[in-house]
C-alpha cells in the first residue's frame, strides 16, 4: 500500500500547480494537523484515496470548518485495506487552546482506548501530530514529545509512526525524515512524504 503523508505545509506541487503524478498510486493519505482545511478538500478532487486526518496545534478551525470528503481519525482505530490507524493529534500544551495537552491528558486519551485497541489486536501506523519524546522532538516545550507515543510504540509494535509538528526550518541539526525506534519505523511527514506498507 502506498500511502502519502502530508503536515504543516501546504504543498504548491499539489495545491497551486497540481501535479497529479504526485498522486498516482496512492492507496491512502495521512494528513498530521496544521494544514488548510481547504487544502485538504481540494485533495479529494484529485484522488480516489480516503484522506484521514488528526488536528495540528494551529486547526482550531477546524471545529467550524472541518475538511470536506475527509475522516478525522482522533481517538479511534481506522482501518483501510487491512491497515490499522490509530489517530491521536495536538501537541504539548504551551498554553490554553485546543488541541494541546499534557503528558497527563495525552495519556489519558490513551488508556481510553483499550477497547478499541483489544478489538483490532493493535493498530500498524500510529498518526499524531506531535513526535514521540527523543525521537525527533526538540527540547522546547511547544515542540517536546510524548512519552505516550513511545509507550504505545513499546507496547504495540506499529510498523510506523508518522507525525509533523517539527519543521526542518527550525535548524534542528538531527532532523530526519525517518529514523527508527524499535521494531517502527518514525516518519516526520513535513509537508510530504511517501512510505509504503
């Protein structure tokens, strides 16, 4: 399957010049917050693919204006063709807004979904918004990672975890766009990215 993932950036290739070969073969297309909702709509038109999405830090928009022909995935197990995702979006909370938690409210949002998690035996990508904490974080709050996410890759063993959040404008020295925890493969999905499963 191959799956195009998408963060924080509007891509222009897509968006203002719409080079459709960037989406022939697409089989699924995982959105990681902080994306025009109109940006994602207008992706709809142009491919067969469901786009699934959690919210970014910056998608407080969304609550009015949500993307159109897409699925929110937050707090839930999507699957698509056999491939489970789980969706849990935000980042650290830096101050009062939606979509940004503490280490305590991300776990909790977590623990809820232990149901969901036993009825489909796990999940293969785990979708956020933020990183994982060490991998691919920074040390600052707005941009720190949750342990969370390194607890459910512990446990879970996802093939990949895909996230944005963490631009390579921000002069990280080691930012990658994959690198590996584990048995899962961790993708930063800046702007856009192609994996296959």
């Amino acid at each position: 399957m191959k799956i195009l993932t998408l963060s924080d950036v509007a891509d222009k290739a897509l968006w203002d010049y719409l080079d459709r070969s960037l989406l022939e073969g697409i089989d699924l297309v995982l959105s990681c917050g902080d994306l025009p909702a109109e940006y994602l709509s207008f992706l709809t038109c142009f491919t067969n693919a469901p786009i699934l999405y959690v919210h970014g830090n910056h998608d407080a928009g969304y609550e009015k204006k949500p993307p159109e022909g897409c699925v929110c995935v937050e707090d839930t197990v999507y699957t698509h063709n056999g491939v489970r995702v789980l969706g849990l979006g935000g980042s650290m909370k830096y101050r009062s807004a939606p979509h940004m938690y503490t280490e305590r409210e991300m776990a909790r949002r977590a623990r809820k979904l232990w149901w969901k998690l036993r009825r489909s035996k796990g999940f293969d990508i785990l979708l956020t918004h933020a990183p994982a904490h060490g991998v691919g974080d920074q040390e600052d709050l707005p941009h720190r990672g949750f342990v969370t996410f390194t607890d459910l890759m512990d446990r879970y063993k996802p093939r990949y975890m895909v996230y944005g959040h963490v631009h390579p404008q921000y002069g990280a020295m080691d930012f990658k766009r994959e690198r590996q925890y584990g048995e899962t493969t961790v993708v930063n999905a800046y702007k856009r990215y192609v994996i296959e499963i």
